[in-house]
C-alpha cells in the first residue's frame, strides 16, 4: 500500500483497509529496528502547545530510524512573536524539511497547515478537534491487548466534550463494531455532531454520567483527564475536575482481560495505586506512540510500504 506523500490530518482520511494496514506496521517496527531506515531525512516538529509523548515520541521516531529533527515546543521563540501566520510559518518550514508534525491550539490548524506545506503532515492534536496519531497508537494497543479489534465493549470517561483524543478514537471505532459507552457529565457529553456520525454509521452506543455502571461490561476503559486549559469558565472547569476518580475497589467484578487506557497526562482520574493493577495499560500505550510514529513517518516518505 502506498502511503508516500500522504498526510495524516483527520481519522476520517484513512479507509478502514488502510488503517489496518498501519496497524500492521507499526507491529513491524515494534518488532524490528532499523537505525539507517530515514538517513538522510529531516522532522520538522513543530508543537505550538505543550507536549511530552507525542512530541518526544515522535522526535525519538525519526532519530531512531536515522533521521534528523529540526523544530521548537516553545513557539515564543518563533517568529509567531512577531505575528507571522500559521500560513506563512508552515510554508516556509516545510521548505526545509521532508516531513512536518504539528500541534497546535486551534481546531482545523492541522488542515491549514497541509494546505500551506509542500511536504507531509502530521496533525499531533488541533485544539479540541482530532488526535489521529493517538488513535492509530489506540488501535493498535486495543488489538494487542484484546487479540482483535472487532465487536468490544469499549467506555470513554471524562472530557468527552474537548477531548480530541476520543473524538478520533470513537470515530475510528465505528469501522471495528464496537458498543461504546460514553461517560461524563453532562456538560462534558460526547459533542452531538459525532454522536449523529455514529448513528448515521449504526454504531450502537449509550450516554452515562457515573463509570460504576459500565465498568463490568467493558473490555477497555479508556480514561481521559478534564482539561482545565480547554475550558473558557475556570468556574465550569472547578465544578467538573475531580467528578471521576478510579480508585482499585472500583475494579471489582470487572472482566478478566478488561484494560485500562489513558492518553495522559493523569491528573487525579486514575489512583496511583491502580498502576500496579493487570487492568493497568497506559504506561505500555504511550511505548506504543514510538513503533506509530514510525511507522507514520516511514510511510509518509515512502521508505516502507
Ligand atoms: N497523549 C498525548 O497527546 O500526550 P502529550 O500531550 O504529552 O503529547
């Protein structure tokens, strides 16, 4: 399958065909190294908002195939300080590099950005819009754990309404089957244009404000944590941000092989104690984003296919 030249700015651009096909290479780079692979190529990593994984795991990515990293995570140190346009800024960076990622604040930023560059994208997460890398790394620690990806039980707590990581991910999911079960409060709910999206797709799904109810039925329990930086009420975001805590009781009765998922960064949504729990999974989910961006990166130039 040929993916060179591609960007990769929402879920929606994959087929289902091609995103198992990532899924597939990214089990290739977990499982092979390959230190010349991207010799001679240049990463322009360009993260207009505060990262640890994402950034690092896709900057540790190219250097470990080889490659070159150019790029900031501090944009005060751009030219953006003198108001160059996210336009302007992109078309020259991708002058000098082979392939871009970018995080930015503001939704559709991703999109702009590939119109702007000559060379590939990377959307590393627009604002509270999509985070299609996380949710390639998702998949793939969905179906290394579950053993398939088809027909689970999957709930989505907390910030379901800014969250871009589960915007991606529910979407991605209506390819696989899955019955999901949203969990928030009601002002954090799962926005109703992707809830109408699942519909259209028959995605069978339900609405909860307290995980207690779901635990038990699922097979992954992906957290996520309330993002005070998303909300334009610091009093709204004082109402909501401690409303969801997994504490170890909690997990009593749930399924065997049921795994607990988490974008991170944790707040206080998952006890510290539940780290030493089987359920536990999040620690070996962010390893994963290094073997996707790998696998993104070497597609997207074309050295793998
Ligand atoms: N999962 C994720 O996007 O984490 P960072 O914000 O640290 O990149």
């Amino acid at each position: 399958m040929n993916f060179k030249g591609k960007s990769l700015i929402s879920i929606k651009d994959l087929t289902k065909v091609e995103i198992l096909h990532i899924l597939k290479t990214i089990g290739h780079f977990k499982k092979t190294k390959n230190p010349k692979l991207l010799e001679n190529f240049v990463l322009g990593s360009c993260f207009f908002e505060p990262s640890t994984r994402t950034r690092l795991s896709t900057e540790a990515a190219m250097s470990s195939l080889g490659g070159k990293v150019v790029g900031f995570a501090d944009p005060s140190a751009t030219s953006q300080k003198k108001h160059e346009t996210l336009h302007d800024s992109i078309k020259i960076i991708s002058q000098y590099v082979d392939i871009l990622a970018i995080r930015h604040p503001q939704e559709g930023s991703a999109r702009l950005a590939s119109q702007a560059s000559k060379k590939p994208i990377i959307n590393c997460g627009d604002g509270a819009n999509q985070h299609p890398s996380q949710t390639l790394l998702d998949l793939f620690t969905i179906q290394e754990t579950q053993k398939k990806l088809q027909g689970l039980n999957i709930a989505m707590v907390g910030d379901l309404k800014y969250g871009r990581t589960v915007h991606s991910l529910a979407k991605a999911l209506s390819h696989f089957k899955a019955r999901l079960y949203f969990v928030a409060p009601m002002s954090l709910q799962m926005p109703r244009h992707i809830l109408n999206e699942l519909k259209v797709q028959n995605v069978k799904f339900s609405l909860h404000d307290k995980m207690e109810n779901v635990i038990k039925k699922v097979d992954i329990l992906y957290m996520t944590r309330i993002q005070e930086e998303r909300f334009p009420d610091k009093y709204e975001y004082e109402k909501v941000k401690n409303v969801y805590v997994l504490r170890p009781e909690m997990l009593v009765g749930a399924k065997k092989n049921m795994k607990i998922m988490h974008p991170l960064p944790r707040v206080s949504e998952i006890d510290f104690k539940i780290d030493e729990s089987p359920h536990a999974y999040y620690f070996e989910q962010a390893q994963n984003g290094l073997y996707t961006r790998q696998a993104l990166i070497s597609l997207f130039l074309g050295k793998i296919n």
